[in-house]
C-alpha cells in the first residue's frame, strides 16, 4: 500500500482530514498496516492507543485502519463518540463503503470516502468550537 500511496496521494489524504477536522472537535487518524495478525478491531485499539488517540480533550479520536496484504478493516471511536453515536451499524457503514472501493483496487477512493464518512459523523456529533484545536497529526501513519 505504501507503494500504491505515493507521497503526493498521502498529502492529498492529510490535507482531507485536516479540512474534515475543521468543522468538529473530534480528531480522524489513518493507520496502514502491512499485516493484521488476528482480530483487526483488537489491532485497531492497540494502534488507537499506541497514536495516543485515547488522549483527546473530549474523547472524539476516530481511527481508520487497514491492513495491506489481508484486507483487513476497522473503525475504532474513543469513549465520547461510542456514547454519541452507540451504533455499530454506523462504523460497518464506513468499512462497506471502503470495501466497495477496494475491490476495484480504487485505493485512493476508499481512503477518501472512509474519510469523508467520519468526518461527516463527526460534525453531527462533536461540531467545532472557537476554541478547536487539532490535537493529533493529520499524517497517515505505517506500522
């Protein structure tokens, strides 16, 4: 995936969740793995934790992981926006909507609209204040 995600592709993606970002509280982190051995929910909180989204001011982190070479997909939400949104239908609605796109190989796309999609609940249920600050790097990161 990193070769698949150019440079220019990743900024493209940072630069998105950094104007999604500015409409809500919440925070939105993209992790890629090269491998998910086991459980990629239970991968998903290791990382959530590891990236120290578990430290945001309202508990408003959403993580967006992936794993490259099983396919292997999770959305992670801290405390504050399980209790807003307690769906989980919610989060399998990001990852179909990703999947879709993955099996055509449409990388980019299933980034962008994973993104798109939280960042929309987000701003449903943690709109942005006067004091917002941007708490966690807007970077995708790579295990």
């Amino acid at each position: 995936m990193k070769e698949i995600l150019t440079p220019e592709i990743c900024e493209k993606l940072a630069q998105l969740i950094s104007e999604q970002e500015q409409f809500t509280e919440g925070e939105i982190k993209l992790h890629i793995d090269p491998i998910c051995l086991g459980d990629p929910l239970a991968k998903a909180s290791e990382v959530f934790k590891k990236l120290n989204l578990d430290q945001t001011k309202n508990g408003s982190g959403i993580l967006i992981y992936l794993s490259e070479k099983d396919h292997k997909i999770a959305v992670y939400a801290d405390y504050g926006i399980y209790q807003a949104v307690g769906k989980i239908s919610v989060w399998d609605e990001v990852i179909q909507i990703m999947i879709q796109k993955l099996r055509h190989k449409l990388f980019e796309e299933a980034l962008t609209l994973g993104i798109l999609k939280c960042g929309e609940i987000l701003k449903k249920h943690y709109p942005a204040t006067k004091n917002n600050v941007n708490e966690i790097s807007n970077e995708i990161s790579f295990g």
